[in-house]
C-alpha cells in the first residue's frame, strides 16, 4: 500500500530514517548523490532543516522526487531530468540559473521563486499557484517547450523575454504581474484574456 502523504512528511522526524539518506550533513550534495532518490515529505529544503544544505550546483540529476516537501529549491548550472516536485511547497529564497528542466513535474506546487536563462521541456505545471511577493519574483530569459500550465494560477508574477513554444494554456489564469516579453508559437489555448489586471507589454505570436 502506498504511503499517505502525512506517513512521508512523518519519516523526517525519525533520525535513522535521516541517518540513512546518502547526503552529506554539512556540505552540498555531489552528483552521485543525485540520481533516482526518494525524498518525498522533506522539510525545509535547503533551509534548516535535515537537508538544509541541499541544492543542485553545477550537476546533471536524474530522478529525485521531492514532492509534498517545502522549502528553498536551488538550481544552478545544472541538467535536471525527471524531477518531481508535486504539491511542493516553494521558499521564496528559491532560484534557479542558467539550468534545464527536462520533464520535470511541479503539479499543484506552490511556485515562489526566481529562474533566469533556464530552459524548461517538457515540464508540467498543472494545477500550480504562483505566490509572488513585493519584489519581482518570476521568470527572465526562460524558454519553456511543450510544457502544460493547465488550470494554473499564478499571481504577482514577473515574466520577461520568455518563450513558450508548444504549450498547454488551458484555463490558465496570470493576475496582478508583469508581463513584458512573452513570445509564444503553437500553443494550445492561448488567449490574452488570460492575464488578468496585468501590466502586459511585448506579448508576441511569432508562429
């Protein structure tokens, strides 16, 4: 029988189960140690929590699934296949840079973060929110390509010169953010009446 949700959150609090994870306590995860690894339920990712060192610096990782987990998620330089973030909920001191997201999975996430010149294929974004705060929290130079945002809601975002190419808009709403430069090629369901009480700059059919 799988595990519920709270079983999986549960497990962080016993100290063998931490004992027995293949991570470094006080330094950050080597490549190896990124491949194909159940991390379900984790708290405080990269914060203070048990892996509070953990980010994905300069690595391919394959496989590591976080899901029903929370904390800051960084992603640096980095070729990430498979990763599955369902129902993560994101710190706002998450960012990403300059990596790829191969299929990653962030349904019904909570997205609060920055990624800049990253490319995302393949990813899912069902179901997701987007938490924005004062600051510009959101997407620069991103390309996304084959992507499904169906049925996400994301508020107080900041997209600048992305792409999207392929995508899924399907219900989709974006509210209260700023969109200046969005491209966009052979993307079902897009409309502009998506993007709700936005500042709407450069939004651009290149098909």
């Amino acid at each position: 029988m799988a595990a519920s949700k709270r079983e999986l959150k549960q497990r962080w609090k016993h100290d063998d189960f931490v004992a027995a994870l293949a991570f470094p306590k006080n330094d950050v995860p080597q490549q190896t140690q990124l491949q194909n690894v159940d991390l379900r339920g984790v708290p405080k990712l990269g914060l203070d929590g048990p892996l509070g060192w953990f980010k994905f610096h300069e690595v391919e990782s394959r496989g590591l699934d976080l899901s029903f987990g929370d904390g800051a998620l960084i992603a640096h330089n980095s070729h990430i296949v498979d990763l599955i973030c369902r129902e993560f909920q994101f710190d706002q001191a998450s960012s990403f840079y300059k990596s790829t997201f191969l299929r990653a999975d962030f349904a019904k996430s909570r997205l609060r973060l920055n990624a800049t010149d990253c490319e995302f294929i393949e990813c899912i974004f069902d179901a997701s929110t987007f938490a924005g705060g004062l600051n510009e929290y959101g997407f620069r130079r991103c390309s996304f390509r084959n992507c499904s945002f169906s049925s996400a809601n994301w508020q107080r975002t900041y997209l600048r010169a992305c792409q999207f190419m392929g995508c899924d808009f399907t219900d989709m709403i974006i509210s209260d953010s700023i969109i200046a430069g969005f491209k966009y090629a052979s993307c079902t369901r897009f409309k502009v009446q998506m993007f709700v009480h936005c500042d709407v700059g450069g939004v651009e059919n290149v098909t």
